[in-house]
C-alpha cells in the first residue's frame, strides 16, 4: 500500500498549494469515532469531517442507501428529469426545522452556495438590497460569502474585491463584551443597522446561532429572540446559518431550537448526508416561492446519491436519537474540560453546547489571545493520535466536534489524549 509520505509527495507535484491539510497522514478507512490512515495508525476523531459525520463515516443506513440509489441512476439533474428522492428530502426539512408554518425548500451542493440563494431569495423577495452580518463570522469561500465572512487570513486575503451591500455588526461574545446580556448586546447591534444601513434598506439579517470558524461563540441568552423580534417588526428577512450547528449538532436538532428562535430562512449542509455533497435552503412558502421559475437551482443541486445518503442519514438520527447523543456527549466532555481549564490559565472559557465544544486560550491573566498556545496542543494531540481543530477570529480556540455516534470508549480516549497534551 502507498504510503502517507509517499501520497505527500504525490501531492506536492499534483495539488494546488493553497488547498490545506490539518495532518500529514492520509486516510485508508473510518468508522464510529476513528480513522484509520495508510499505515494502519487510528486516530481519534473530534472533527467528524468540520461537523459532516454526524451519523459517523460510512454509516451503514447511509451506505446501502448509496449503494441501492448508484445502481439506479446516478444524475440526471432535478431540473431536467426530476426524481422522488429530492421531493422527500424538502419533505423531511420542512417538517424538521423550526416554525409551524408552511414551508419551501431547494437543494444545493454546499453551504456557501446555500448561502448565496439565501441572500438571492431574501433580496428578491424583499426588494431590498442590504445584508447583514456579525463581527467573527463565517459563511463561506465564494465571492459573496468571503463578503459576508469576517476573517481575512485564510479566507478573504488579497482575493478581493468583494460583492457589496453587506454590513458588519457587532456579534454577542460573553467572555469578550464584557459579559453583556443578550437584550443589551441585540440593542447595541440593532441601533448600529438602524443609523448606519437604514431598516428600510436591509433584506436580510443572516447569523449562525453558534458561530463556527468565528470560535464556537455561543451569543448570550436573549440575543437571538431579541434580533428575532426586531427583523419581524422590521420587515428583514431573518436567515439562520445552521450549517454547522444543524442535524442534532448542538443536542437538539437545530441550534435555533435552544432558545424556541424561529428563522425565516435556514441554511444547511455539512451533516445532512453522511459525508455527501448536498446542502439546502429552508424557509416560509411565501418567501421561498417569490422567485420565479428558473431562478434557483444547479445542475448538480439535490443530485440523487446525496438525496438517498441524506434520507438515510436523517433515519439514523432519528433512531439512534443523536440529538440525545450530543447531550450525552456535552456532558462528559464539558466536565472533563473544565477540570483541565482549572489547572491550566491558559484556558479562558469552556463553551459550546452538545458535541460542539471549545476552549479559548490566551495568555495568562488576561484576554490576550494566545494562537501558539493553541498550535501546540493541537500539534500535541495530532503527535499522539487525535485529531483535532483550530478556528477563531484570533486562531487561539480549539474545537471539538466528535461523531455523534462515537463510543464511550472512544470519547474516553480522546480525553485523555487532549489532557495530556495541556500537561
């Protein structure tokens, strides 16, 4: 079998330089909370693929899906010769998101992509021009979602200029604004879109009700339901970014449902479909079907093999109950966290909730940001056979993000790693 230098080499000579890696190891296999790379090493997962494989890799509902559905067809582009299976998957997102109301949804490849048609719905139901967005987050790599992302390096660095008529307010992050409470942080965001953008010129209000690559920051109580009640009165279409905080993430099956926030639009992907490419675009009738015919689509949106995987994939939430697993999760990796965050100073805040946790490093006795710190724990624990993230505006927060199906055992294991890699 190649080897993982060898396959690194291969690389060098064959891919693009900007397309990253977290390690240098490459993958033969996984399953549960493991990889298994060419050599035969395991690695204990707490990245789950950036929140993809929440049902775990090669879920067996997923697997047979796939496999059943590839020797059927494999495309034929939903907006040439549709098919059943894209038909169910809306089924399933308009039942399983938040609000009772009668609901629309269209399919797509990735979350940026879902992003985008969100913005392109919003707008053109709207009439109205504005977007905006919150400091440390992110949406995505295409024009418009680079524009609506916070952080330079890597994402927006000299690949400018970007699309317009996007806003930045300030997002609320507890251990930074000084503990602010939620209505009081929502008031300070809403005065600055009202004196600065106009109410009357903003189409959407687009927020991740945890922000992902901005650092797992999870917004004070009471922000979400305030900055929900404001784009009702308003007219402003609320947007949640539930890319990554969807599909029973977050211990329920959507972030937004913590706090009984209803959004106008959702945006999907990443867990949906077992590791397929598919993402959507939820939302109410009325909005979701002011575009006309031909507006929204892509040739490879909502593509068959993913529709299966995604049918599949939603099964076994339901009958594993992962929403529940998440929990479970929370509340053996929060405890743990917290006793290594009491003898490390390191560490400024435990947050997050369900399998979506993070600790913040800085520099002892103070807020400042401490990235190195951060790098070498990650490093540490990449040494020792656990694989794990990085993200923040500052690059100073590890994230934790473990299969929902990954064992006790497992879990265990990847503690212990992580705890040692802090002593």
């Amino acid at each position: 079998m190649t080897s993982s230098e060898e396959l690194h080499k291969r690389r060098g000579a064959a891919v693009a330089r900007g397309v990253g890696s977290t390690i240098s190891s490459y993958v033969d296999h996984a399953g549960g909370g493991t990889i298994t790379d060419v050599e035969g090493r395991q690695w204990i997962d707490f990245a789950a693929g950036i929140a993809v494989a929440n049902v775990g890799n090669s879920a067996p509902r997923v697997v047979e899906a796939v496999k059943a559905q590839v020797e059927r067809f494999t495309h034929t582009c939903f907006m040439v010769a549709p098919y059943e299976s894209y038909v169910a998957v809306c089924e399933q997102l308009n039942a399983l998101t938040p609000g009772s109301f009668e609901k629309r949804s269209a399919l797509f490849n990735s979350g940026a992509e879902a992003v985008e048609n969100a913005v392109k719905i919003a707008r053109h139901a709207t009439g109205r021009p504005a977007v905006v967005v919150f400091d440390h987050a992110y949406h995505g790599r295409t024009n418009l979602t680079m524009a609506l992302t916070a952080k330079n390096m890597p994402y927006k660095h000299r690949f400018g200029p970007f699309a317009g008529e996007v806003y930045r307010v300030p997002m609320s992050y507890p251990l930074r604004d000084g503990g602010l409470d939620g209505a009081t942080a929502a008031a300070r965001s809403i005065e600055m879109i009202e004196k600065q953008v106009g109410a009357e010129n903003v189409a959407a209000l687009l927020i991740e009700p945890i922000q992902g690559e901005g650092g797992f920051v999870v917004p004070a109580e009471g922000f979400l339901p305030a900055l929900r009640e404001w784009a009702t009165a308003a007219g402003v279409v609320f947007v949640a970014d539930e890319i990554q905080t969807g599909f029973c993430r977050t211990g329920q099956w959507f972030a937004c449902d913590h706090e009984d926030v209803v959004p106008d639009l959702i945006t999907l992907a990443k867990g949906i479909a077992g590791g397929l490419p598919l993402a959507a675009v939820t939302g109410r009738a009325e909005l979701m079907d002011a575009v006309h015919v031909g507006g929204l689509g892509g040739t490879y949106g909502g593509n068959p093999i993913a529709c299966a995987a995604a049918l599949a994939s939603i099964e076994t939430m339901r009958e594993l109950d992962l929403a529940c697993a998440a929990q479970r999760i929370e509340t053996v990796m929060a405890a743990r966290l917290r006793t290594i965050a009491e003898r490390d100073p390191r560490i400024a805040e435990v947050r997050g909730r369900g399998a979506m946790l993070a600790v913040e490093l800085v520099q002892p006795g103070t807020l400042t940001p401490d990235p190195a710190a951060a790098a070498v724990v990650s490093a540490a624990c990449h040494a020792a056979g656990l694989l794990t993230l990085t993200c923040g505006t500052y690059g100073n927060v590890l994230r934790f993000l473990p299969p929902l199906v990954i064992s006790d055992d497992e879990l265990a294991r990847g503690l212990d790693i992580l705890d040692a890699a802090f002593r």
